[in-house]
C-alpha cells in the first residue's frame, strides 16, 4: 500500500472533497519525486478549449510515451501496477466509506465473491467477473506564469480523482497560488452540472482552497456540483512548474 489515509479529512458541502497529508512514506515519495518523468517527455495542450496551457504525459494523449517510461522505470512501474491491478480503488473506497460517503460499491472476501459466482451460474448468470470500476493515473504541470484550470465538475464516468502534489519542500513558493478550490456556483441554474460544462472563475463563489504542498493527495468525489478549479497562478516570469499526478477511479459503466 503505497498511499495513507489516516489523515484524510473531508469537507461534505458542496461535495465531498479533502486532503490526505502526509499521503505516503517520506522516502518513498522522495523516490517518486526523482524519478518523476522530465518534462521533455510531456506534450502541451490547451485544456478546455482555449482555457489555459497544461503539459500532460498520459496515456490517452501520447500513450508511447507514457507506456516507454513506465516500463521503463520500476518504481512507476510498481506503482502503476498497484493503481490499476492493486489494492488502490480498494482502499480508496473503504476509506471513504469509513468517513460516511458511501459510493455504493462493496468488496466481498474471495469466499463471497466466488459463492455469488456459483449462484449466478446456477441461476443461468453469466456476469463478468471484472470489477466495476478501474484506474488510471496521469503525469501532469501547469506553468506557475498564468496556469490554470477553469471550474469545471468533471466527466461522467468519473467517480473519484486524488491531485497528488509533486514538488519538494521549499520548491514551489506559495505566493503564486497553485491551490485546488472548492467552487459554488454563484448563481443557482449552475448547481446541476453531472455533464462537465465548464464555467467562468467568475460565476464561482470559493468555498475553500486546498493549498499545493508536498506530499499530499486533494481526494474529491463527482457530483453533479462537483465544481472545482485552480484559479491564475501570478508567478511572473517565474519558470516553476506545478507537477502533480493525477489519479481517476473510472466507473466501467
């Protein structure tokens, strides 16, 4: 288990979202952070339309990059395999649960699930055996010179996403900005928004802004008001980079 979330704590209004820190073993993340893939790698694109620069390094927009330095670099290697195969979806639902938002999906012991098989195939039910849901990471920055991310609730099938902040102590200076807010629509018509239409900073009232600091993971859950945002950073002529990883559990369905 490579995440902790003894100190998780949640805010549940407008949505559930809170912060893990620390999330992981300080020598463990001090690995990750250097072997964490050189930007060189990333490809640039513009998020939501004309929205904002953000440097990606994923699977969906250039996975031979992404599947080469995976392969190529233990560490992340292990760890992708711990996301996506592993206990993770597991353990971030439990932990959830624990802290009553409950996602409706459970974990039977290998006894339960192979005697819920039996009676499905005894009862001509030939469901499949994969879970519901699935995961996937992605390597990601946004510029501390005006990066951004414009409120926006998320896609569909999109049921939890931790921002895992990638950055050393005393790396990135806070005067930038660079924190995850907590948005309420300003205006009611906005509340209902499960399709993922984006916003304007604007139209947002902030409830509360996570700050980006090391060795933490921000953990929301898609709602249909699930708004949330990084607002223009203000590091001028400033070549820092906010990089994180971002982490998805997908419903399948």
């Amino acid at each position: 288990m490579y995440f902790s979330y003894e100190h998780l704590q949640l805010l549940y209004e407008p949505f559930p979202i809170g912060i893990a820190r620390p999330l992981m073993d300080q020598a463990l993340y001090g690995d990750l952070l250097d072997s964490y893939p050189d930007i060189e790698l990333f490809e640039s694109h513009s998020e939501y339309g004309k929205a904002g620069i953000k440097y990606a390094l994923t699977e969906k927009l250039n996975p031979k990059k992404y599947y080469q330095f995976i392969k190529s670099t233990p560490i992340w290697r292990d760890f992708h395999d711990w996301v996506t195969r592993g206990s993770f979806i597991k353990d971030t639902v439990i932990a959830l649960k624990e802290r009553d938002v409950d996602l409706g999906y459970g974990f039977p012991s290998r006894m339960e699930h192979l005697k819920r098989r039996l009676k499905d195939f005894k009862n001509g039910h030939f469901c499949s055996s994969q879970p519901p849901l699935s995961a996937r990471f992605e390597f990601s920055a946004l510029p501390a010179n005006g990066g951004k991310v414009i409120p926006h609730t998320d896609a569909t099938r999109k049921l939890v996403t931790l921002v895992v902040s990638m950055v050393r102590e005393g790396e990135w200076n806070s005067a930038y900005g660079g924190g995850t807010d907590a948005n309420r629509p300003r205006n009611p018509r906005l509340n209902y928004n499960f399709g993922n239409a984006h916003a304007q900073f604007e139209d947002m009232e902030v409830i509360d802004t996570f700050e980006f600091k090391p060795n933490q993971a921000v953990l929301f859950v898609k709602t249909f008001n699930s708004w949330h945002s990084v607002r223009p950073m203000t590091g001028v002529n400033s070549e820092a980079l906010r990089k994180t990883l971002t982490i998805n559990i997908m419903k399948k369905y």
